[in-house]
C-alpha cells in the first residue's frame, strides 16, 4: 500500500478547514478541474456535514493521486485566507507549487526538446527516440486538433456574446428607427469575420476528410444565413432580418456545445503522457548527460494537470450558457408566463454561476455577477406581486426584469470569455511543441 502523503494527524484538521470554507457544489467544481470528470457523488453526498464531505473528498483525491492539485485549487480559490494557506503548507508543502503558469511548463519541455535534438547523433537518443515515433506523431497530431477546435469555438463564441432578443428588438424596429441598421451591420461583420476565421482551419483539416465534413456543414450555413441577413439589412427587410437572426440563434444553440465537447475529448485525450513517456526514455539512456530532459517529466506532470484545469473550467462554462442562459434567453422571446418560466431555470442557474462565482470571491466579475444575481431576485419577488405579473413580456415589471437579466446574462457571458480566451492562449503555447516534435521526428528520419 502506498503511503498517503498528508499525515493521518493532519486529514481530519486540513478537511475541517476545508468544509468550514467550501460547500458541496464548491467542492464538486474543484474535483471536476482535477479529474475532468464528475466525481463527487460517487465520494460523499450533499446531505451529509460539510467536514465530513470535506474529508472524503481528501481521501479520494489521495487516492487517485491528485492531492497536490486538489489542494492547489483550494488555496487558489481562497487567496486571501493565510491559515487555510498555513494548514496546506504543513500538510503537503508541494501543493503550494503546482499551479505556475502553462507558459512556463511549457518552456521546460521546449528546452527538453532542443536538448534532445541536440543529442540525436548519439545512438542512445537515436534507439529512444526511434522506439516512441509513433508516440510522437501522435503527440503532434493531439495537440494539432486541439488547436483547431479551440480556434473554430472561438469563431462561433465571438458571435454569440450579442444578446439575441435585442437583435430581434432592433430588426423589427430598424425601419421605424434607421440607425438601428448600423447596429445590425456591425453584427454582420462579426459573423462574416467568423466565418473567415473558421475557413481558414478546415486547411488544416485537409488530411482528416471525416473531420473536416462535419465543421464544413456548419460553416456553409453559417456563411448562407450571414449572407440572406445581409441581403434584409440591404433590403430593410424586417421579416427576413428576424427570420435570419432565429437562424443564427439555432446554429448557435448547438454548434458551439459540440466544438467544446471536442475540445474536452481532444483535450482529455491529449498524450503527453506518451511524451513524457519517450523523454524519460532519452533521460534514462542519456543518464548524466541528459541535462535538460531530466526536467521534462515534472513539466509534463504539471503541464497535464492544468491543462486539463482550464479545460474543465471552460466546459463547465460551456454548461451554464447551453443549460441556463440559452433557456432564459429564450424566455423573454418565447414566454407567455414569463415569470413561471424564468423561475423554473433561475434557481438552478443562479446556485451553479454562484458556486463558480465563489471560488474567485476576490474578481470583479465575481462581485458583479452576486449583485446581479440579488437584483434579479429582488426584481422577481416584485414582478410576482405586480398586476399582470404573468402577462406577455411587454408589461413593465418585465421590462425591468430584462434589463436585470441582461446585466447577469452580460457578466456572466464575459467571463465565460475570458475562460475561452485563456484557454486559446494556453492552446498557442502548446502548440509551440509541434514543430520542435516535427523537427526531431524528421532529423530522426535523416539518420535512419
């Protein structure tokens, strides 16, 4: 049996702390960054004290082997609290040290890399590498899908930020009021810019005709809806322009789900540890002279780790805009009985964003989105004692609630975009490893 790294005498004070500061959900979202997996109901269940679940959830991830970033994500999540920071140190002081920056992860590797390259006369180098090419080619190709998918998610993403029923409002309004076209045209751009953007991955695609067939169909629509929206906004249409906008609201329903869904599965899927795997073997062979690479395996460990971190987070993003916001978005277009209906998805919404939300207690989006949050609670408790508080959504205590919502809905959706645009760059980094892999395969290739 392996020996547990954080001392019996330190489990049961380390897990207080930890359940006196973080509740089931809380826990659940830290587990999901750790595993990429939903875990905690399989480890304890929300009915029981927050310390026990705490504790169970301590032993799990020393069970599995995740200790360091669990309590990693902890401390991170409670930046401000010295104790908590204290009580970590004594238990297990490397959790102190798993969550520097990809780039530098990524830096350790690229050294490994040239070090490797350097070394490829040596028949050593030569024997390891040519073992693990297959490892390697599929190392490259990994990290190749991830990056296009990112960039193909980021294309619909940009275009998904507009809050829908607002274009919907201005479409229908545009003759009445003309300079509501002008906002409607910048819209255009930025789905005409999408399109390009996504375009220009499918080349890179050209080798996977499976793959690339299902991201073509999207981006033919979608460059076929951009250009009939055109068309209305040239024609002030206003029943075309509604009809074109509905359009770009159904691509965006499901599309972007999809693309995050393949970035969760490339990303999970990524072997660095086949990576890790070929450079101990160059480290072990090359013995005292392995310099840099000996280094590689601690970098692709930690490198793992956050990766699949910012991944986790950002589906778990993806969720509560395709569960909830989409839903209460809808709503307001949709609805007959607002309030019934925005009551039915808001509870749910308003714990999940609230749980994310607490774990960056400190951000200002955090602020935001709790101020918001009692907003909207305060405007439903007024709608629902307000004459006519079930009517169609043109009455004023629904307007007032839309106004709230689009202030929840527009914190919310803009960090979701900072998720996804960390994740982007943290796909840039790594994608710097294919061509150093490449350049190693083919001087491997020369040698042979």
């Amino acid at each position: 049996m392996v020996a547990m790294p954080i001392s019996a005498a330190l489990v049961e004070p380390l897990g207080n702390a930890i359940g006196d500061r973080f509740g089931f959900r809380e826990l659940d979202i830290i587990l999901y960054k750790c595993f990429s997996d939903r875990k905690i109901n399989e480890i304890a269940s929300e009915t029981q004290p927050p310390r026990i679940i705490a504790r169970e959830c301590l032993v799990a991830v020393e069970r599995e082997g995740y200790e360091k970033i669990f309590l990693a994500h902890v401390i991170f999540s409670r930046p401000g609290d010295d104790d908590l920071r204290a009580l970590v140190a004594q238990a297990l002081p490397a959790a102190l040290e798993v969550l520097p920056e990809i780039k530098a992860q990524v830096e350790g590797v690229l050294a490994a890399l040239e070090r490797t390259r350097q070394s490829i006369a040596d028949p050593r180098t030569k024997s390891a590498i040519g073992e693990s090419r297959d490892r390697l080619e599929f190392v490259i190709k990994g990290i190749s899908l991830l990056d296009i998918y990112k960039n193909l998610h980021d294309s619909l993403h940009r275009i998904q930020m507009r809050p829908f029923p607002a274009l919907l409002a201005a479409a229908r309004n545009m003759r009445r009021i003309p300079i509501l076209v002008d906002n409607l045209r910048e819209y255009q751009d930025q789905v005409r810019i999408s399109v390009e953007t996504a375009k220009s991955m499918l080349d890179r695609l050209a080798d996977e005709p499976a793959l690339r067939s299902v991201e073509e169909r999207w981006i033919s629509k979608l460059e076929d809806v951009s250009n009939k929206y055109q068309q209305s906004l040239d024609a002030r249409d206003t029943s075309a322009a509604s009809v074109a906008i509905y359009r770009f609201w159904r691509l965006l329903e499901y599309d972007p789900k999809r693309l995050n869904e393949r970035i969760f599965e490339t990303a999970k899927a990524l072997p660095l540890a086949e990576l890790s795997a070929a450079l101990r073997k160059v480290s072990e062979a090359l013995g005292n002279d392995a310099g840099e690479i000996a280094n590689a395996d601690a970098s692709l460990a930690s490198l793992r780790a956050n990766l699949r971190s910012r991944v986790a987070e950002h589906d778990m993003w993806q969720k509560v805009d395709d569960d909830y916001l989409w839903p209460l978005d809808k709503a307001f277009v949709e609805s007959i009985t607002l309030v019934e209906d925005f009551n039915a998805v808001w509870p749910e919404t308003k714990l999940t964003v609230g749980a994310l939300a607490s774990l960056n207690p400190d951000a200002a989006w955090s602020r935001n989105v709790r101020k918001y949050s009692d907003n909207i609670d305060d405007e439903l408790a007024r709608a629902a004692t307000a004459p006519g508080a079930d009517d169609a959504a043109g009455e004023e205590p629904m307007k007032n609630l839309g106004r709230r919502f689009n202030e929840y809905r527009s914190e919310v959706r803009f960090r979701f975009f900072a998720v996804d645009n960390a994740l982007k760059r943290e796909c840039g980094m790594l994608i710097r490893l294919g061509d150093p892999l490449r350049s190693l395969l083919r001087e491997l290739g020369d040698d042979e």
